[in-house]
C-alpha cells in the first residue's frame, strides 16, 4: 500500500514549523486552529485524511499546559479525519521529568501524557 504523507500543526510555534517543514517534501495540510470565546481550542481539519501518514508538529513551548491540549485536540480531531497513522513529533516532551512515582500519592505524569 502506497501512503501518502501531510504535515498538521497547531499554533504553538509557526517558526519552528516552517523550519521543519523545509526539509521535507510534503505539504501542510489545512487545520484551522483557534479559540472560542471562553480560550477554549478550537480545531477543524478541513480535508479528510485518508490512508495518509500524518505527522503532528508540536514543539512544547509555554504555556505548556495549553500546547498539550492544543496537541491532543490536534490527535483526535486527525483520527476524525480518518489518518491512516499519526506520529506526533515533539522536540522537548513536557512532564518527562515526572516519569516515576517518587513519593506516595504522586501522578506518574509522563505516563498520563504517552497514553
């Protein structure tokens, strides 16, 4: 099976991106990505996906709470879109350092962001 491959990206660092982008041969697709009213993120894909391997540009710059979120609505709204496959590249993983339980009744936050 030949798979045809597209970038989608949320707003966390359009430089980054475009950085990135370069080196590959491959378009962008068309993700519009906002906020309602109330700062909640707003993502729609506009093109179904399709048999396409699709890679997730998300650098985890501040706020990081928010880029997360912005990456995860990024996710499901792509498994929405019918992807094939998506591979989310993130160039510094936030919560890495929590990546054990070091003391009772702490979250293993790593683990919660992987899954």
């Amino acid at each position: 099976m030949n798979l045809d491959f597209y970038f989608a990206s949320g707003n966390a660092n359009p430089a980054w991106r475009g950085r990135s982008l370069r080196s590959f041969e491959a378009p962008l697709g068309q993700a519009q990505v906002g906020r309602f009213p109330d700062g909640e993120i707003e993502i729609k894909i506009h093109e179904t996906s399709g048999a396409r391997i699709v890679l997730s540009f998300s650098p985890r710059a501040k706020p990081a709470n928010d880029n997360l979120m912005e990456l995860l609505l990024l996710i499901d709204a792509l498994r929405r879109a019918s992807a094939h496959r998506i591979t989310a590249v993130i160039p510094y993983f936030g919560y890495g350092r929590q990546d054990r339980k070091a003391q009772p009744r702490v979250p293993i936050s790593s683990k919660l962001v992987s899954n």
